[in-house]
C-alpha cells in the first residue's frame, strides 16, 4: 500500500511542470485568463462570433510567474518578459509610445494582422494582440485594445 501511495505522489509531482509553480520568495502566478473573460471579449471584440466565444480560453505559464491566455480573438500575456524594464525603454522602431494608458504603453501593428500592445502598471507588464478583422487595420483595433487594457489595470493592481 505504501508502494502505491509513494508512486501516485510521485506521478502527482511528475505532472507539475516547473513552469506551474513560482520560484521560492517569487510572486504568486498570475492567472491571465481571470481578466480575459466572456464578458470583456465580447465588449472589445464585438463582431466575434458567439461559436468563438462560448470556447473555452487556453491558459498557460508564461516566465517566471506570468502566464498567457488565448481567447477568442485575443491573446493576453501578463508578466511574460524577463527583461521588462529595457524594453519598456526601447521596445523597438516599429512601437508608438501610447499615453494616457498605464504608466507606460507601446503600440504597433503586425502587418495589419493583428494589433499589438504593450502596457507597464505598478509592478507588472502585459501585452495584448487583437486579431485585425478582414479588410480592417491595426489602427482600427487600437481602440479596442486600449480599453481592454483600462479594464485590465485596476483589477492588476
């Protein structure tokens, strides 16, 4: 019985990646997918299909204690990047600085694909990518993107 027990723990732990938990004295994960809801994708993304939102979001660890969550036509990412603080400097020549979002926000868009953008508040940072609806622009998303990140800050806070 002791066998058994020890092999069912053993496989319990086996299960955890090393990415599912922070390291030691680290800040607790935090979960993406609790701020990328139902609710909020269907008011930022509004011509979603309702097939398309009733699936469920994909979360997944990201760094050391961010994760991802894809939803919809959504990509969230909160505390993905190890090097935050020199790219929240020189996020690159393609990124337009976004005011009024955060403490500071970058904009770009991915050959009009999707709409990217890069937001720092308090102690963490998040992207967002917003598909580009056929014959739209990444410019035309951008307001869509901005308010889910005002919706995003308080509650990250």
């Amino acid at each position: 019985m002791d066998l058994v027990l020890t092999l069912v723990a053993l496989l319990n732990l086996a299960a955890l990646s090393p990415h599912d938990q922070a390291p030691a004295g680290a800040p607790a994960r935090v979960k993406a997918c609790s701020f990328l809801t139902r609710e909020v994708a269907a008011k930022v993304a509004p011509t979603v299909n309702k097939i398309v939102l009733d699936m469920p979001p994909q979360e997944e660890p990201v760094g050391a204690n961010g994760s991802s969550c894809n939803y919809a036509t959504i990509g969230l990412q909160i505390d993905p990047f190890v090097r935050s603080e020199e790219l929240r400097k020189a996020p690159g020549k393609d990124w337009q600085p976004v005011s009024g979002v955060g403490d500071t926000a970058w904009f770009r868009s991915n050959e009009n694909r999707f709409a990217e953008l890069m937001v720092w508040t308090g102690a963490h940072h998040f992207t967002i990518q917003m598909d580009v609806p056929n014959g739209g622009t990444a410019e035309q998303t951008k307001p869509a993107a901005i308010e889910l990140a005002r919706t995003i800050i308080p509650k990250l806070k």
